[in-house]
C-alpha cells in the first residue's frame, strides 16, 4: 500500500520542480532584458564633452580683424577669436643689449656657429637674434606670458648668420630659451629650459649683427593683419576662442613658426 501511495505521490513532485526551473529561467531573461538599455547607454556616456574639447587658444598668422573679432590662421587651419575690455595686450617691440638683465628670460636663436670656450665647460653657441620677456614669478616658463611652448629645437633651412671661420665647426642652428644667469662684455650665460639642455648652462655669445627684441604693454592698436599672435583664453564647442591674453610679434617672411614662440 505504501508503495502505492509512493507513485501516486511522484508526478506532483517532478512538476513542482519543472514549474520552478521555469521560474527560474524566466527570471534570468528578465535580468538580461533589464541590463540591455544600460548597457546600449555606454557608447553615448564615453563620449567627450564640448567643454573638453575646446582649446586653451590659440596661435598663428592675423589674417583679418572686424571689430572686436579676429582670424587667426595657423595649425592648419583658421581660428575665429573674440577680445573685451578684459583682454590684456603685449608686443614684441624693437630692444638693445642692455634689456638682457639677469634674471629676465630670453629665447635666443643662433646661426649654428660656434662660440668662445665657455669657462664651465658647457655648451656655447653665437646669437643671430634675442627675444626678451618677464620672468614669472621668478621663473622662465614655457607656455606662460605668450613664451614658446616648443621646447629647444634645430632649425629647419640654412641659416642666415655668418659663416664659421676657416678650420672651425659649424653646428646646426638651434632655438634656446631660459633665465640669464649672468652677463659678460661678449654676451651672457643662459640656463635653459627645454632638451636637450635642460637645466644646464648655455653660454651665448652675440656680435655687432645680433638683433635684439624685448616684449613690452601694448594695446589693440598691435593687431595688425600679417603680424603673429598668441592667444590664451578657453574655447566654445565650435572652436572660437575668447581672448584673455593676446601676444603680438612681427612674423618672419610672412611666417610664423613655433606654436605659442616670441620669435617670427
């Protein structure tokens, strides 16, 4: 009798476990069902804000001015930037040897000729041209006060300085920049910022032809259409920039080289 109750008692058992593995099932459908919306989400959440794309200015050739408006060409492209009241103005004017001064900084170009020995043995080089700008806060930094963001680099083409004397040899031209440690009657000692002479000290020699430039207050009576300018201010998501700071320099055969540089 028992075993007969036993079978009777079986299939009850066996579906009270098939209807919950099909809960079961369905329950993981749903789980999987839910998390499919998040999941599709993503792609839209790793996307870049407009904020972040936007540039903290820009630099080039002034290639229109209308207004308190600006078109600045340069990186391939063109850059629409705006000034107010608020935007403050220096200019690359004409100087002498006397703005070198230690502790100012300097962005020195050389024609790739070889200087005096320098008494600390370190490197030396002959001045074809000298910019001059403020420290800030004491230190010579690149990118700050419209000075040259590219670090220490030979320059591209034959320089335009004099030739090396006979037995002597001609390095490559090159762009320093840095603090003026000290001055001399034949030129000054520069320690430079920027590879490959990061820190160390750059004895620069200059000569009768070595022109000298200093960057002094200026206005918006500087933006002149072919002249060079660098600009620091944020962007909008369309690329325009508004003008906090905006450096202005002469540029070179038409050219600007060196993003953010003093120099044409």
């Amino acid at each position: 009798m028992s075993a007969l109750l036993s079978k009777t008692t079986l299939p009850p058992t066996l579906l009270t476990v098939a209807i919950l593995l099909g809960a079961a099932a369905c329950g993981g459908s749903t789980t999987a069902q839910s998390q499919s919306p998040a999941q599709s989400q993503s792609p839209a959440q790793s996307q870049p804000s407009p904020h972040r794309r936007g540039q903290p200015g820009t630099s080039g050739l002034l290639a229109a001015v209308s207004g308190h408006t600006l078109q600045v060409q340069g990186g391939g492209g063109q850059t629409a930037v705006t000034y107010n009241t608020a935007t403050t103005f220096t200019a690359t004017v004409a100087g002498t040897a006397a703005d070198v001064t230690v502790g100012s900084c300097v962005l020195v170009r050389d024609g790739g000729m070889p200087g005096a020995a320098s008494p600390a043995g370190g490197a030396t080089s002959v001045a074809t041209s000298v910019a001059v700008t403020p420290a800030v806060k004491g230190a010579c930094v690149r990118g700050k006060d419209g000075a040259p963001t590219q670090r220490r680099r030979a320059a591209s083409g034959a320089s335009a300085g004099p030739s090396a004397p006979a037995g002597s040899r001609r390095s490559r031209a090159t762009t320093t920049y840095g603090k003026v440690l000290s001055r001399s009657g034949t030129g000054f000692v520069v320690q430079a910022t920027g590879a490959p002479s990061d820190g160390s000290s750059v004895t620069i020699t200059t000569a009768s032809t070595t022109s000298y430039s200093k960057r002094a207050p200026g206005n918006a009576t500087a933006l002149v259409v072919g002249r060079c300018v660098t600009v620091r201010g944020p962007a909008d998501s369309a690329g325009a920039v508004t003008a906090r700071s905006i450096s202005v320099r002469p540029a070179s055969n038409g050219q600007c080289s060196g993003a953010g540089g003093t120099g044409g």
